[in-house]
C-alpha cells in the first residue's frame, strides 16, 4: 500500500511540475526535479531516523550528502526554470519592416 501511495504521489508530482503540454526537454527536466526532490526527502528522513545514534563524523557525513542533493535539487529546478523562459521567449517573433519593428506573437 505504501508503495502504491508513493507510485501515486510521484506522478502527481511529474504532471504538476511537467504542466499542460510540455516539451520533450520540459518533461526530461520536471523527471529530474521529481527524482531529486525525493533524494532530498530520502536523506531528510535518514538524517532524521538516525540522528540519535551518530557520532559527529557520521552526522556530518549525513549533512553534507544532504547539502549536495538539495544542490542538486535546486540545479534541476534552476534548469527547468532557465528552459520555460527560454521556450516561452521562442513564441515570440521581430519582423523588421521599412526600420520599422514589429513584434509579433504566436
């Protein structure tokens, strides 16, 4: 059941992040930020269960895993971020006529 609950969420989480109608690259890239956000959440929750039983060595381990995959995170995040902007700003076309600039949309 819970795997089952989770195979849910998951893909909960991929159309929400993917949106309505999205490019290859936008649907590769919202993939990334899915699979990263639950390392993020897998690492809290280990670091989390542990904590009690850690020498500072292993808890210091434990945070800088933790540090590197919400880098990670907010890479992938940055990333599709950068390529919505980017695909948004492809739908717009300049036409210069008689030194004149027409913007146009579509």
């Amino acid at each position: 059941a819970a795997k089952e609950l989770i195979r849910c969420q998951l893909e909960a989480m991929r159309e929400e992040i993917a949106g309505k109608n999205p490019s290859p690259l936008e649907r590769l890239l919202s993939e990334r930020v899915v699979v990263t956000g639950l390392e993020v959440q897998y690492f809290e929750a280990l670091y989390a269960q542990n904590m009690r039983n850690l020498t500072i060595p292993q808890a210091e381990h434990h945070q800088k895993r933790l540090d590197r995959a919400h880098r990670s995170h907010l890479s992938a995040i940055r990333a599709l971020a950068q390529i919505r902007k980017l695909l948004k700003g492809t739908a717009r076309t300049q036409i210069n006529i008689a030194d004149k600039q027409v913007n146009t949309v579509g």
